[in-house]
C-alpha cells in the first residue's frame, strides 16, 4: 500500500512539473499568446475555487451558494495584509485562507441543522451579508469604489515575464489544491464525508461523527475558496463587492455541476472550459448570459450528472496500464488500487 | 446487556414514548412488534443516539449511554441496520462494507470480517464491485447487515429487515439473522411482521401507541389469544 502511494505521489508530480513546463515553454515561445496565458491563469483561480465549492457541494453534499462570500474574504484580508501590515504575498495568501477557514467554522455551525434548499438560502444570505459588510467597511476595503493598488505577483515591467510568473504561482496552488483536495477524498475523513451526501442517517449510525466531519468539510472548503479569492485580488489588483455578487457564487456552482459533482478531472475540464466559453461569447454583450442559460440547459438534458459524472481521469491508472503493457503481461493479479488521480 | 429504564421521548409536544422499560440479555433475540406509529423505530433511535430521550436511562454493557453521541455508541459495539435499509447507494458494494469498519482500529482482522460477512451473504460477494443502489431489495438488506456485521457488534438493533422484501426473501434474511445471533452476536428486532419475528425470538415485547403492554416467551406469546387477534391475524 505505502508503495503504491508513492508510486501515486511520484507520478503525479512528474505529470504536473511536465504539463507546467509544456505550458510555460508555450507561453514563453508565444505559441499560447498573453491574453490565453491571461485565460488560463484566470481559470486556475476559477478552478481552484470550484474544487472548494465541489469539496462541499460535491463530496458531502451540501449545497452551498455562498462561495463567492468566501472568496471575497479570502482577498479582502490578503489584500489588506499586503497593503495594511506590508506582508510578503506567500504569506499574505496563507492568511487569506486561514481569516477564511475561521468565517467557514461560523458557517458551519447552522448547516448541522439545515439541509438542502434551506441551507443554500443560508449560504447565499451569508454571501450577500459579506458583501454589504464589504461595502460598508469603507476604511479598509475601500468600499463601493473599491479597492485600488493590491502588489501583483511580479513588476518587471517586461509583459511577457509577468504574465508567466502570474501563471506559475497560480498554477502551483491550483496543484496544491488538487492534490489536497484528492487526499482528502481518498482518505478515512473523505470516506467519511462522502457518506454524509450518501446517507447522513447511515452515516451515523456506522459511528461516523457527521456534524465533526459537516463543519471540518465547510471549514476546508471555506479555506481553499479564500485562498482562490486572494488569488483573484493578486491577479487583478483591484477589488470591488460587486466582484463577489450572488452571480458569482452560481457561476461557481456552474461549473461543479457541469464537470459533476464529485469529480475533481470534471471540475477542472468544466473551470477552463467556463472561462474560455464566457471570453468567447462576450461579444454578444449580454446576450452572453441567454446563451450560456441555453448551452447549460442542454448539457444538462445529454449529462444529467455533468461531464465526468463521479468519475476521474487518473493519469496514474493511465501511467500504470502504460508500463503494464510494456511489461507484456508482467503479474495478472487484480490492482485494488482506486481512481486516485 | 442493554437495560432500559423509565425511557420517555417527546417530538415537540407529543408524547412518543410512556416509561418503557425492557432488557436485552446476551445471546438472545429479543424483538418488539407493534404497528405502525408505536414508537418501534423511536425506541431504536433512542438506544443508538439519534434522539435524545426527554427522561429515563438506556445502558448498555453496564455503562449508560442516554445522551452520548451516536458514532461513540457504535465503537462501544451497538450497532443499528436502520429502517429502511440505507445503504450507500452510489459506492461500491465493497466500500459499503468497507464503511461498516469505520470505527475499527484493527485493520489487520478485517479480512476475517470480510469472509465471514461473504460466507454469510455469498451474494454480496458476487457483486463486490456493482454499485450498491443497483442491488435488488433483498441484496441491500444482506448489503445493510453485513455492513453493520463490519462493525463487530456485540448488540445488533435490526430495524424492520422485513420491509418490502419479497416472502421467500424475508424467510431467508430470518434465517440469517438467526445464525448471526447463534455466532455471538445478541439481537434486537424490531418488526411489523410479527409472525416471522416471534418464531425466532426468545423473548418479545409487545408496543402499542408508546407503551409496552405485553411482554414474554415468544412462543407463549405467539400463542396468546390477544397477541394472535391484534396482531397475527386471529
């Protein structure tokens, strides 16, 4: 078993470090051009927010609605930590998901009590409060005009240089989030989770402690979804409530349910996918949103359970079928090992 | 084995359950009949911790266990098949079982558990990797059983196993239930059909609108001219 994990561990990390060294190769060439490389950064973020919101919505089977709530937290106070105290950005984004994961302990509490419907109300009533709070915290935040002069990721001045360190530091926590995110899944508290969207009842009375493990899930995801928003504010460097509305918190659940609900790969495809298709359709100015409406619609009618349903893509099942056929039959004893991506 | 005194719980302002007091010895298979509505399955979530009873005492192994949190009542070795069955229906069948050992820390016994729960549900083993809500009904109750059996339970609660299951089936899950309590295990049986679970039962407990009015040998009272008309159909 150990050895398997680190079989898993190994090959997962080469594929990451090779597929950032194709991309940064490309982006350095310009065969993909600073506006994709924008794209693609951007998408990182919308991923890494996505897989909180699938660690929730997906995985324990909470409906959230307030993930745009969190993230505007996460790059609230990693902005202010850079801005306010001159914190270094590393440090700034860890805070930003801590000061998160603490709102996310809040929040945690009352979803023990509500289900369903209930609760995504709930969650969208904390997004909104966030948002006025944000509004009206005009010394710090800035309030309705915003926030201006968040320090990028890098000032070289050279456009190109910039754009690849924006796309290497998100593309490192996009990694980190997915590997935290799939440890979590294949482990004792992810089993235990995924039993509560199974059957909370069930769940109890195998002796998991399900209002334990509601509010550890609420609290991760709280986290990981502010380290995407201090993500955002780096990115922009510049942040406005408005950023943080309601619609963002759907478009969020947009993609979760688009790549399905409970797979990581499907959460991943869906997020680049999301963002390349809202660029595309901007030039039908607000018609874009009629047309998404439709576009979701329809997917929705050909997979009803998104993209990749449950399922993943692991590249570590596909690495071990390679070097199986390479070893031209090698053992025929039957590998235990589950989709651990 | 589990002692419940004086047990009284309320949903809001109704009175679900009046002073009921009964016990379970080891070894047995003690069951509590009633119909619909007489507070069988609000007994069971009592003693498992799901509800909190307004006064009275449940202990267990001698140690009480009114007010302690279900997933702690478990690792004590009181485990429920809830009504209903309640598997996890879009895991594995394996990973069913697999959850049913949640609170074990002996990760080196679990291949035992795992051949005695497929010896005893051979079926469950021919369909190791299917997806648990695609098993037939009876299938899910052997899938709901040999989870809880994952667990080691001392004390196994047993919450109507009968429920729309075909005839021939229910006979079949009785039947295990019976070798399940001759390997160890004590039962508690809730149930509807009163017929199948008295003939198994060592002792019965008859509950009615939330009181206990009957009680004893189950054969004596399968027997009883009053347990045969309410319940067995003249």
């Amino acid at each position: 078993m150990k050895k398997n994990r680190i079989f898993n561990t190994i090959t997962l990390l080469s594929a990451s470090v090779i597929v950032f060294i194709v991309l940064a190769a490309l982006l350095f060439t310009g065969i993909i051009d600073e506006y994709n490389g924008q794209l693609l950064t951007l998408a990182g973020i919308y991923i890494i927010v996505s897989l909180s919101l699938n660690l929730i919505t997906g995985f324990t089977g909470q409906l959230s609605l307030g993930q745009a709530g969190f993230m505007s937290i996460g790059a609230y106070s990693s902005a202010i930590a850079m801005m306010n105290f001159h914190l270094p950005l590393v440090v700034s984004i860890i805070i930003g998901g801590l000061v998160t994961a603490v709102f996310g302990l809040l929040i945690g509490f009352p979803t023990l009590r509500l289900r369903g419907d209930y609760l995504a109300i709930t969650t969208l009533g904390f997004g909104e409060i966030i948002r006025v709070i944000m509004v009206n915290l005009e010394t710090y935040t800035g309030g309705a005009a915003g926030l201006k002069g968040i320090p990028s990721f890098s000032d070289t001045g050279d456009f190109l240089k910039d754009s690849i360190i924006k796309f290497s530091w998100v593309y490192v926590f996009v990694i980190i989030t997915i590997v935290i995110v799939n440890n979590l899944i294949n482990s004792s508290p992810g089993r235990a989770i995924v039993s509560i969207r199974e059957d909370e009842i069930a769940a109890n009375s195998m002796g998991i402690n399900v209002s334990y493990y509601k509010i550890f899930s609420f609290t991760m995801s709280a986290f990981l979804a502010g380290i995407g928003g201090a993500l955002y504010a780096v990115y922009f460097g510049y942040l406005n409530p408005v950023m943080f509305w309601f619609l963002t918190s759907v478009n969020f659940v947009v993609i979760v349910v688009l790549g399905g609900m409970g797979s990581i790969t499907g959460t991943i495809l869906a997020g680049v996918g999301f963002t390349y298709i809202q660029e595309w359709l901007r030039f039908f100015k607000d018609f874009r949103l009629v047309i998404f409406g439709l576009a979701l619609i329809i997917v929705m009618l050909f997979w009803p359970r998104g993209l990749m349903g449950t399922n993943e893509f692991s590249i570590v099942k596909f690495v071990r079928k390679y070097i199986r056929k390479e070893h031209e039959g090698g053992s025929s004893k039957p590998s235990k090992i589950k989709g651990v991506k | 084995m589990l002692k419940i005194e004086g047990l009284n719980v309320f949903y809001g302002t109704i009175h679900a359950l009046h002073d009921i007091n009964f016990e379970v010895n080891e070894g047995e298979i003690v069951t509590l009949i009633g119909a619909n509505g007489a507070g069988k399955t609000t007994t069971l979530h009592s003693i498992s911790g799901l509800i909190e009873p307004k006064t009275g005492s449940i202990s267990f192994m001698g140690s009480p266990i009114t007010g302690v949190a279900a997933n702690k009542i478990v690792k004590m070795g009181l485990c429920q098949v809830p009504e209903g069955r309640r598997i996890f229906a879009n895991l594995s069948v394996l990973e069913n079982l697999e959850m049913g050992a949640y609170t074990r820390n002996d990760k080196h016994n679990l291949k035992d558990d795992y051949e005695v729960v497929f010896t005893r549900f051979p079926r469950l083993k021919e369909r190791i990797k299917q997806i648990a809500g695609t098993l037939s009904g009876g299938e899910q109750q052997m899938l709901a059983m040999g989870r809880a059996l994952m667990s080691r339970p001392k004390l196994l609660l047993l919450d109507e196993p009968s429920m729309g299951l075909a005839p021939l089936l229910v006979k079949e899950i009785f039947s295990i239930i019976q070798d399940i309590n001759k390997a160890g295990t004590t039962v508690l049986l809730v149930e509807q059909n009163a017929n199948m679970a008295l003939s198994i039962a060592t002792r019965a407990y008859v509950l009615e609108t939330g009181h206990i009015v009957l009680s004893g040998d189950a054969k004596e009272l399968a027997a009883s001219e009053e347990v045969r008309k309410a319940y067995l159909g003249g």
